[in-house]
C-alpha cells in the first residue's frame, strides 16, 4: 500500500483546522500543517491530533504549498487548505486507489458552503480541483491566489468519485474583505505580466462575469445566495481591473 502525505497551509484556521484533520483519519499515513506564524489556537488544535507542525514565514500561496509538498514524508501528496475536508465517499475513493495507484494524478470536485448554504452552480461547482498526486510528477504553479497543479507532460490523471467540501465564507462581509485582498493581488499579477486595463474593460469583464455566472452558470438556482455569489464575483472581477488601471496609471 502507498504511503500519502496530507499537507495543509495555515495562518489563523481554528475555526476550520479541526473538521479538516478529523476527515483525513484514517486515511493519509501523515498529516503535515505549515503555519504562517498564526495568533490564535490553530496549533493548539493541531496538537490534538497526530499532526506533523511546522512553521515558516508566508510568501505567496503557491510558494508556501510547494514548501510543503517538499517537506512532506512521502512522494504520494494529498493536499488540501484548512477550509476544506474530504466527504465520505471522496474518503472511501481515496482508500481504493491507495491500494493501486494507476494513475499519476488525482482530481475531483469541490463543492462550496456560502454562509450556511451549499452552492451547486454559479460557476462555483463543480470546480474541479487535482489534489492527490505524485510530487514526482508535479508541483504548485499558476497565479497567486490563484494556485493549481501543474502536471508534468504525459502524466495520467484520474477523476474520482465524492465530494471536496470547501467551507469558504461565513457571512458576506467576509466575502467583500476576501474580495479586496484577491482583486489588490490579481491586479499585481496582471501588471507584472505587463496587462493593461481601462474603466471600460473593468466594466465590461465585470458584467460578463455576472452574466455568465448567473446566467450560463445557472446561478439562479442557487437562490439568493446564488445572486450575492455572482454579484460579488463581478464586484471582484471590476475591482482587480480597476486597480490594474491605476497601476498603469502610475507607471
């Protein structure tokens, strides 16, 4: 049987730590948490369980998750962030494949709690996320916040079954605060890359956004939190492009 990792990236988690290591019982032969030097009980928590506690310095979301996987026992790497845990059947999934690894990779969806309610469309479902691979294989890459695996040329990658459950925002005020934090750096990645942007562009990818979230996406169905969910999105989405107009601006 193959040996898994679980790596997990913290910084002020207490409120998610412990629903996350209670789903990978039994089910990873490590469970490693890189914390951001956080101020709360997060690693008193962690020292409840049989978790391997390391601490260093945050500097960017793919950088921090790399440091990670690196630091980990063992080559097999399922990683997850605080917020998130694995649902029954994903478990049951991973167990199976532990006992006969085919593939390089392994990806599945996760879905997302939105103040107290699971979000099945808005284009927030079902996000398909590769979270168990062989580090040999691949490595955190992408645009920070953004991060994905990024997996070597010819790797095989295989879909399973279940649900990562993601318990992203508590209250909407939560959503607006996270809102400024991504748009401020996706905006820095834009400009680094040498983007530009303009009032008119930051308007019409906002109002694309909406529509194909709402509409296309089916966010509808979600509800009312399915409209604050597009609206927010489209809200981020116009702020990134503003401040990567002000960017521009000073540059």
């Amino acid at each position: 049987m193959t040996k898994i990792s679980a790596v997990i990236i913290t910084l002020n988690e207490e409120r998610n730590i412990k629903r996350c290591l209670q789903s990978l019982d039994g089910v990873t032969d490590e469970i490693l948490v890189l914390d951001s030097f956080s101020s709360d009980k997060t690693g008193e928590i962690c020292k409840e369980y049989n978790v391997r506690f390391l601490q260093h310095k945050f500097d960017g979301h793919i950088q921090q998750k790399n440091r990670a996987m690196e630091l980990a026992e063992n080559d097999w790497v399922l990683s997850l962030d605080a917020d998130e845990a694995l649902d029954n059947t994903l478990r049951a999934e991973i167990l199976k494949v532990k006992n006969n690894l085919t593939a390089d990779g392994y990806k599945f969806n996760r879905m997302t709690n939105y103040c107290g309610r699971w979000i099945k469309h808005s284009g927030w479902y079902p996000d398909t996320k590769l979270r168990l691979w062989n580090r040999k294989k691949g490595r955190w890459g992408g645009d920070n916040p953004h991060d994905k695996v990024i997996m070597n040329k010819g790797t095989k990658i295989v879909h399973l079954k279940g649900d990562l459950l993601h318990y992203s925002y508590y209250t909407v005020e939560e959503h607006i605060k996270q809102n400024e934090y991504f748009s401020t750096i996706g905006a820095e990645v834009l400009f680094s890359k040498g983007k530009s942007s303009s009032f008119f562009k930051a308007v019409y990818k906002s109002l694309w956004m909406f529509y194909r979230n709402y509409f296309l996406k089916a966010g509808f169905l979600d509800g009312t939190s399915g409209f604050t969910v597009c609206r927010l999105t489209a809200a981020g989405t116009y702020s990134k492009y503003i401040k990567l107009r002000d960017l521009n601006k000073r540059k």
